[in-house]
C-alpha cells in the first residue's frame, strides 16, 4: 500500500471577471483530474491578481512559490495535470511564479496587497497576511489622533472627486451629535471601473477594517456599505464577511476589547448610476429617490437621516488600513505633488493586457496603455483613451507623458477620477462617443436640475444635427454653448462632467463630427428601460 | 432579517404586508422591502403601491416615484432568461454595439423588450464590473465575458431550451 499522497493547494479565482470566462468549470475540471490520478487536493478561491487577461489562472503551491498557469480552459486541464500541474511543471500555459512576474513585482500594492493571495472569506488568511494592524494601532490612538495621521498621510478621496480625506474625517469628528454613520459608496457604477467590486470580492475584511477606523476615528456607530445591484457576487461576499468578522468581534460592542461599537450592514442599490453621487446615495440610503441634494449643507455635518456622516468611496477607506498599519509617512512619501499614495488603476476595453495596475500617483498614462496594457487586443493602433469613467475626457495618444495626478489631469482638461483607462483603437466614432456620453447622461439623470435632464437630451440632437451635416458651424456653437450652461449650472458632477468626453472628443477629433466615420449610424433610444405610466 | 417565502395562492397585499412586518423596523425600508417584493414576485406589481404606502405611512405618490426612479424593480414580471448587454464605454470598444445588433437582427428583439410568449427578455446595462474581459453580457444571474454574437446566440438557445 503506498503512503497517503500530501494534499496540494490549488487557488482558481472565485472573482466575478475569473468566473465570467470559465473559473469554476475549470475549478471542477482540476478536481475531477486530481481524482483520476490520485492526488488530493485543497482547492481555494481565490481573489483575482488582477491579471485578468490570464484568467482563469491557476496557481499550484510549490516549494519555489505560487506557479500560475493561465488562460486555462477546461480542455486544458487533463494535459496540464500529465505535464506535472500538481508539481508546478513545465507547460506552455505556465507564467511562472506569480509573486515574481514584472508585471506584479513593479506594482505598489497596498491596497490590493492581500486580493488574490488569499482566501477572501478566511479570517485566518486575514490575520496571517497583516490583517488588522492598521485598526489595532488605530484603537491605541485617540480619535484626533487617528484623523491627524489620515490628514498627514495626503490621502484624498478616491471615487473620483479627490477630496482631502482628513479634512472630511475631522468635520465629522466636530460634530456633538450622539447618532453618526459611516457610509461607504460602493455604487461603482462608471464603466472601465472594477476595483470596488474586486476588493469587495476579493479582501472583504479589509474594507470592514477600515471602517472600523473611520468608526473609531469621526465616532459613528452605525454603519452602511450600498453597493451596487450589478454586483451580486460582492454583495454576498461582504454580507458573509460581516457576519464572520461580528463574530469575531471585528464588529459589533466592545470591537477587540475595546469600547468602540460600531455595527455595519450590506444595503443593495437599485440600479441607477446616479446613486454614485454621495448625496443622492444617502437619498436612496434613506428609502427615497436617488436625487440629488443641494450642498450645504454638507454630508459630514448634515448627512444620512440628517445626522453627520462620514460618506468615502471603497478604495479610500481600503486605503486608511495601511495608511494606520504602516504610519502616515510610508503612504505620503508615495506619489507626487498633491496626489500622494497609491491610486488602483483599472486597465480595460480595448486592451491586451487589462487588469489591475496599483502604482504610485506619477505613472504616466502611457506607461499603463502601453508598458502594462500592451496596447490593444485588437492590435490596432490606439485612438483615444477614456480615463476616469463616462464622465472623463478622451486623451489622445500623443498626450500619453500626462502623469496619473490630479492636478496633472485637470490643467489638461481630464480627469484622473476613480483610476478607470478605457482603451479604444482606430476603427472607433468619437462623435458617436460623444453622442453616448450625452444619451448616457440623459438616461441616469436624477432630473432633479434642468441644465442635466434637459441638457442631455439636447445634447444628443445637437450632435446628431451635426453628423448629419445640419449647419454643422451653427450647430457646433450651440453645442459649445450648452456644454457651458451643463458645466456651469447642473447641481453634480454628472450634468457638470458629462461636457468633458464630448469637450475631449470634440477637441481632439473634430473631424469625426464632420465627416462621419460610420454610415448609416442607428441610433438607439435614449432610454430603453420600462418606465412605468404616472399613478 | 428574515424574507417572505413565496407561497401559492398569496395575494399581493398579503406578500407586500407580510413583506414590510419582517423588515419596516430598519432605517430606510423602503428599498430593502422593495427588493424582498421583487424577489417574491418577479415584479412590483401596480396594486402593490397603495399597500405599501398604507403600511409604511407614505403617500401612493412617494412609493410610486421610488418605484419608478429605479430602473431594477419592474411593474411585471421580466421572461423566464433575462440577458443584460453591458452598453457601456469599455464593451463598447470591443464591440458590444455587434450584440446589440444580433440581438435585433437574429431575434427582433430591441433592448428593454420581453418576449409575447414571456420566454426571454433583453435590457441593456451600464457596466457588469467586468471591463477587461468585454464584450460582457449577463444571462440569468451568471456573467459572461468576451461574448462574440455567435456565443450569444448559445447562451441565449441553451437558455431557452433549458
């Protein structure tokens, strides 16, 4: 009889990108084939690495390291367990040792150190990898001094509006009232944008710990994270996550031995992009429609319910754990000018190598389309590259020395925003994008201010007049005119920005409205969703 | 937090009124309940409106502008497959207007539509989360990416014939 055969550990990403092109079909084809040749296996899924053009990707533990092998189809999967799999052996799908690879080792992950590594849901994989450092080190530190050390760190708000996140964090701490929230924005609704969801999925415990500070640090009790409906997978990992870590006393009375109280839940939002604006997502906190709300006053000081409320996008709270854990210098001593740390950008459309990219704010964005995304799929030339969701602005290739910084980004009229690159290459209409952008807007809008939901409309008339070679210099005026009053007058950023893709496009491509690159152009309804009739 | 389990024969007052006894002791129901009532029903039926407004001290016209504001909860019941297309700039530039086109050319069907026979129906999304791996279309509540028209085609036959 021979000896009992070792289990091997094998990670298969349980994220949603993984599982969109074949994870858990792959997952079942590596323990049917463990079977077959006898070889137990401790399966684990995993976050993804972020290398999402691998995916599926396996990862066999050895004594040399986690070897990936990737894009694995299930077809794959007998002949890599002949080629030695279980042993990390040779095959033309392995990439190597993952932790190893240029790609991830020229990265600063702070905030994605963990999604991937680990098991999302495993408190032990958690503790073990630096989990709760930053909270531990936080409860030692009084309430001041937690807000101090976020200030000192440069952190600002990472769902796109690049806020200072101290000066927010402070005058939720100013505020005498006894009931405070933490709310955090999870409605990660701009396209090209996927590193909410992937850390949700991915290191769930992480954003519940810098809850936890922000908890400690403003004194709220009560806490929400409202994520988007889209989102399933993420909705179910954190709802799971919240429910391990009250058991552990990570939430709940008296977290880690302490006084602090803080207890959080899951809320599901509706489907409607708009609740990515804070205001209008504490609207649809409170049960109402997601309108906007005139600021002041501010959120901080009159909030959810009326109360103060400290509101921060996922990757700014996931960021104040490391910013707690390692000290305010560490994280500030990254990054360049005022945009200081590291930003998670998301590589995608029309890109070879899309995924994850953390770095430092400074990279260019040249260095993210090209040195990590490799250009297009396509293998097309580039075009134009939308950065920071539907409502940033078209680069064009040769403005690629642009630094990822925010600063940076706006004297050249873009936006670094949530750190979404959306690729597109030569054969794309950017009239046709600027026409999207406005039909988009006209879409979300919350109606509440007219420059947005009359403007949008507008807007997508104005463009198709010109396409169509109405009074083209007539038309172009008034379409400048109205990106003006939508900049000028809409009460948020999404009737204010929507005029920077179709500024952008107009700017650097202005001969795409004028003479229409593809003909006939269908163009769809502005709104196709059901709407149901007045009551 | 406990749902309401669906059982045969439950009139729509009775789902929304049991729907809001497990759940109106939270902050801000209304959204929660409206999801539970989705998940019973299929839908927010029009007669659910004037329940809720009376168990949640609303007016009709506040439960029914928050009905209507969110493009999830809808008045009937979607098809038995729903298919999302991801319309949004990053399946966009990997041809995600090509799926849109199938669908209409391959089925006659335009985005938003349920089929007569209440079989399928067609949305668009603005983004699955899922923009590296684009085109991305959602069938049921499975997500899938680099979806080309004839992988539409399969997931939309397998579907239906499932």
């Amino acid at each position: 009889m021979s000896p009992v055969t070792p289990a091997v550990t094998v990670y298969v990403p349980g994220d949603s990108a993984a599982r969109s092109v074949g994870a858990d079909e792959v997952a079942a084809a590596v323990l049917r084939a463990g079977a077959r040749v006898g070889q137990p296996i401790h399966l684990v899924r995993n976050g993804t690495r972020g290398m999402l053009w691998l995916e599926p990707l396996v990862e066999v533990v050895t004594p040399e390291g986690r070897i990936g092998y990737g894009p694995v189809e299930v077809a794959d999967v007998d002949g890599l367990v002949d080629a030695g799999l279980f042993s990390g052996g040779e095959h033309p799908a392995r990439v190597g040792v993952v932790d190893d690879l240029p790609w991830m080792v020229s990265q600063d992950r702070l905030t994605f150190a963990r999604v991937g590594v680990v098991d999302p849901l495993s408190a032990e994989d958690f503790l073990a990898n630096g989990g709760l450092r930053g909270l531990r080190r936080a409860l030692e530190m009084s309430p001041d001094e937690v807000v101090e050390e976020v200030t000192a760190s440069g952190l600002r708000g990472r769902g796109g509006a690049g806020f200072p996140a101290g000066v927010k964090w402070k005058t939720v701490l100013g505020c005498d009232e006894a009931l405070k929230f933490v709310c955090c924005n999870a409605d990660e609704g701009d396209s090209g944008t996927f590193a909410d969801r992937m850390v949700m999925e991915g290191d769930p415990f992480l954003l519940i710990e810098g809850m936890a500070i922000a908890a400690h640090a403003v004194g709220a009790t009560e806490g929400f994270v409202y994520i988007r409906s889209e989102y399933p997978a993420a909705i179910a990992t954190m709802r799971a996550a919240i429910e391990i870590a009250a058991w552990h006393g990570w939430l709940g009375d008296g977290i880690l031995g302490t006084p602090l109280k803080f207890s959080l839940q899951v809320r599901v939002g509706g489907g409607a992009y708009i609740c990515g604006e804070e205001t209008s997502m504490l609207e649809s906190l409170e049960g109402k429609r997601g309108e906007v709300r005139a600021k002041p006053p501010i959120p901080a000081i009159h909030g959810l319910f009326g109360q103060p409320t400290l509101v921060n996008n996922v990757l700014t709270l996931t960021s104040v754990p490391a910013i707690l854990g390692d000290g305010a210098a560490a994280f500030q001593r990254l990054g360049v000018e005022r945009s200081r740390g590291t930003q998670v950008f998301q590589l995608g459309g029309n890109i070879r190598r899309g995924g994850v990219v953390e770095k430092a704010f400074g990279v260019t964005l040249g260095e993210l389309v090209e040195h990590y995304g490799g250009g297009t799929r396509s293998g097309r030339p580039v075009r134009a590259v939308q950065v920071g969701g539907p409502l940033g602005a078209y680069v064009p290739p040769t403005d690629f020395g642009l630094r990822m910084d925010y600063e940076e980004f706006q004297a050249a009229g873009a936006m670094v925003g949530h750190g979404g690159v959306v690729v597109f290459d030569d054969t794309v209409d950017m009239a046709a994008q600027a026409r999207f952008a406005m039909e988009f807007c006209a879409a979300e809008s919350c109606g509440k201010c007219t420059p947005c939901r009359i403007g949008s409309t507008r807007g997508v008339e104005v463009i198709d007049r010109i396409t169509a070679g109405e009074n083209p210099d007539e038309n172009l005026a008034l379409l400048e005119d109205l990106c003006e009053v939508m900049t000028d007058g809409s009460l948020c950023a999404m009737g204010g920005l929507t005029p920077l893709p179709v500024r952008s496009a107009l700017a650097h491509f202005a001969g795409d409205f004028l003479e229409p690159r593809i003909q006939p152009r269908r163009p769809l309804p502005l709104s196709t969703a059901p709407r149901q009739e007045t009551a | 937090m406990t749902t309401t389990e669906p059982q045969p024969g439950r009139t729509v007052a009775e789902v929304v009124t049991d729907t809001v006894a497990a759940m109106a002791g939270q902050r801000g129901a209304l959204l929660p309940i409206l999801h539970a009532i989705q998940e019973t029903l299929g839908c927010v039926p029009r007669e659910a409106v004037p329940v809720l407004a009376e168990r949640l001290n609303l007016s009709r016209a506040d439960v029914h502008g928050v009905v209507s504001f969110y493009h999830d909860f809808r008045s009937e019941p979607a098809g038995r497959t729903t298919v999302k297309i991801c319309r949004a700039e990053a399946c966009q530039a990997v041809g995600s207007g090509q799926l849109v086109d199938h669908v209409r050319d391959r089925y006659g069907m335009e985005l938003g539509e349920t089929r007569s026979d209440g079989a399928l129906t067609v949305d668009q999304v603005f983004c699955l989360g899922n923009c590296a791996l684009g085109p991305t279309v959602q069938v049921g509540a499975r997500l899938h990416g680099r979806v080309d028209p004839a992988r539409l085609s399969d997931l939309i036959d397998s579907a239906l014939a499932s």
